[in-house]
C-alpha cells in the first residue's frame, strides 16, 4: 500500500478545508435569489390581454352598403352606429371592421364610424376599398395603377383617420374586380405583384404620416392556397389573410393550417362566420351558435400562429350576431367567450427555481396544448375547462383546476419535481435548503 507523506496530508487538508466555504458561498449565492411561492419570472414576458393580437367584428351590411344613406342623413344614424360600436366593444374585441368606402365622396362617412370606434376605446380595422374596383354604387371600374395611386392619396390626404394601432387591408379580395381572379385570367405573376406592391405603398404612406398601423392583406382562401406563393407571403411581411367559408370543422382546421404550411407564413382569418346556407344549410339560433363555437375553437388550437381574426358579420344576414331587433343572438356570446377570454399566466421552474424549458401545458378534456419560451407560459380559458395539466420528461406531472368563476388574468407560478434527481441535483437541493434554514 502507498502510503501518503504527513506533508501532502496537511496539504490536501488544507485545499479541502478551503473548498468546502467556496462551494457554500456559490451555492448559497447562486440559489438564495430563488425562494418559493414567488419563483423566477422571465421579465421579458407580459401577458397576453386577448387569444388573438387582433380580434375584431365586422360591420360590412350597414358601413358599406348603407354608406349611401347615411351619406344623405347622417346624423340619424350616429345613435344606430354606436349602438353598435357599443356592443362590438362588449364582445370583447380589440377592433371593429369598417368597410366604408376611401372614395371622397364617402370620407365623411367613413369618419362618423371611426369617431365612434374611437369614442368607444375601440381600434379600427379599415376594410374598405375604392367603390370603382368592383362598382359599388354606380361608380366606373378601375385598374391596378389608378388604384395604387389613390391608395396613396386616400392615406396621405387623411392622417387623421388613423391612430397607432390600427390595421389596415389595402384591397380585400382583390380578385372580385379590377384585372379579374387570376384564377380565370392566368394572370397570377400580374395579382400576386400587385398585392405586393400595394403592401409596399401602405407601408411608405403610413411611415410619411408619421402612424404605426399594421398592413395586412386578406385573400380567398383558394386564392392564398393556390395562387399566392411563399415569396409573395415573404413580401407581404410573413402573414397572409383568407376570407374562409366552408362546410365543415374539420376543412376549416385542415385549410388554415396547410396554407399555413405551404405558404411558410402566419395565417389570419380577414373573414369568417356561420352559417352560410349553401354551406352549412339553416340553421337555429343555438345550432349557429355550436358552429361558432367550434370555429372559433379551431383558431384557438392554432392561436399562436393566428395573427388576427374577424368575424362576419354584426348584423344582417346568416351569420349576423344579432337579430333583426338588434338584439345578440346565442352566437353573439359564443364570439365573447372567445374574445373575453381568462387566462393564467407565469413561470415554470423545478424545486431549486431553475426556469424550465419545453413544459408542455394543456387544457384538460380539450385539443389545446402549448410550450413553456424561457419557462414562461399563458392559457386562456374560452370554456369551462379551466384545468391545466402540466408534463415534461424526468418530472412528475401536475394537474391544477382552477376556477370556473374568475374573468380577469390570474398569475400563477409552478414548481416541477424531478421523477429521479441525480446526485448533482440532491447535492444542490441540500445546499439550497441549508442555506433557506439560515435565513
């Protein structure tokens, strides 16, 4: 047997003696910051207010085609646009559509609708156009060029329309006039630089007038499926809209996500509603409201990589929210479940207050699920299911139920037990809990 001199003896005393303080003082150092129930928080983050950034209602069937009458009386109509303004706000949205046309004959009524929006703490979503590229009221056709440069003269001519905040669509469907749909024409080289090029003078106009107001183009959803193509979407700032009707649930999930996937790009709903009757066939006040639901709910397992959605329309039609009285129908809740939805929102971390990455959380009985981003997580609560279930590998699961009552965001942070800790682990643990004892 080697037998180790009295000299290197006092010498790996010494060295061990000296270790033994530093590892408590970087252990100490390193995990006294971290101190159940209020564990690390990635500054970084703020809750989310909404599901959607941008979740709005339309009002096409009275800002559109009734422009013409409240052009001849307008004030008759102040008290029925914030009627409307009213229960849009209630809903929960963050903007209203207005579809009032940018031709200068209809730019003071265009601005009764946003004055009221504004009134009412509402942004605007502007979905107008110019009457002549589909011949709304009478008015001759036009083309691509004359429509780029009254686009630019309706922004700059108008700064006051526009708050920061707003979004803006430069031609909704703009296959339904002007050079035709490419789908017919062939013209698809012809459209898809054309939309780009629309994108492009919003951008700049907008940026002269000194507002932040979001462009984005929306499209039929064949169109952004077949026509449009990955560099169109590029140019067009990485997100795309689709005015999408359908028959069902499942082709409404299918198409939202495999445009989103062929296009490489982020894709919102410019339109959607329920029912439409050569579609869905007619339908009963609840039976319209269960379609809603299940719309809505699709958008919701897609919500973070759904930019914007709005619902058509308000009032009027088959997909109205309201009855002819004004009154909200059963779908007209269904839309403020979702817009008004709860949440609970915080941090992951495991027993010591690491932040934890890749924690998956889910809602319980539902399709929904997403990802801890720096340990940071959120989930909204469109429904009664308000309990959360929380796994990652190497940890023990979590089950937490929450309220059914509550409606504002709650924060809620989480601690994970690991299922094996490895011996680093429980030495750490050790020094953390040794170091709490002497607080």
């Amino acid at each position: 047997m080697k037998i180790i001199s009295r000299r290197k003896r006092i010498i790996l005393g010494v060295l061990l003696g000296a270790s033994i303080p530093l590892l408590i003082f970087f252990l100490s150092t390193r995990y006294i910051l971290y101190t159940a129930p209020t564990p690390y928080f990635p500054s970084q983050y703020q809750p989310k207010q909404s599901i959607f950034p941008v979740q709005s209602i339309d009002t096409m069937k009275y800002s559109r085609d009734m422009s013409g009458q409240v052009l001849d009386n307008p004030v008759a109509f102040d008290a029925m646009i914030d009627k409307q303004m009213v229960l849009i706000k209630d809903a929960g949205a963050t903007h209203v559509a207005i579809d009032t046309p940018y031709d200068a004959k209809f730019i003071p009524v265009l601005t009764r609708w946003v004055n009221s929006a504004r009134r009412h703490g509402l942004s605007v979503w502007f979905r107008g156009n110019f009457s002549g590229w589909e011949g709304w009221f009478d008015y001759s056709s036009i083309e691509r060029a004359e429509h780029e440069r009254l686009l630019s003269l309706f922004i700059r001519n108008n700064p006051t329309l526009f708050v920061n905040g707003d979004v803006f669509t430069p031609c909704p469907e703009c296959e339904n006039g002007g050079a035709g749909d490419p789908r017919q024409t062939g013209d698809s080289d012809g459209y898809n630089g054309f939309l780009v090029e629309e994108y492009k003078i919003s951008n700049r106009e907008f940026a002269k007038i000194g507002k932040s107001v979001k462009v984005y183009t929306s499209m039929n959803g064949d169109i952004a499926r077949d026509i449009i193509t990955p560099d169109t979407a590029r140019d067009l700032g990485g997100s795309i809209l689709i005015d999408h009707y359908v028959g069902s649930v499942s082709r409404f999930s299918s198409d939202v996500a495999s445009i989103s996937r062929k296009q490489n790009a982020q894709v919102g709903l410019g339109e959607f509603g329920a029912p439409i009757p050569d579609l869905n066939g007619n339908m009963t006040p609840p039976q319209q409201a269960s379609l809603v639901s299940s719309l809505l709910n699709v958008l919701y397992d897609q919500s973070n990589h759904v930019p914007l959605v709005n619902y058509w329309d308000l009032s009027g039609g088959s997909t109205a929210l309201l009855n002819d009285d004004g009154t909200p129908r059963p779908a007209y809740y269904a839309v403020r479940n979702y817009f008004r939805a709860p949440s609970v929102y915080g941090s992951i971390t495991d027993s010591l207050g690491e932040p934890l990455d890749g924690v998956k959380i889910s809602v319980a009985s539902t399709s929904y699920s997403t990802i801890t981003d720096s340990s940071f997580y959120q989930i909204f609560f469109p429904t009664s299911n308000r309990t959360i279930i929380i796994t990652k590998e190497g940890y023990s699961p979590l089950s937490i139920p929450f309220s059914k009552d509550f409606t504002l965001p709650i924060k809620y942070n989480i601690s994970l037990q690991p299922t094996s800790p490895t011996k680093w682990y429980e030495l750490k643990k050790f020094y953390y809990d040794f170091v709490m004892s002497l607080r």
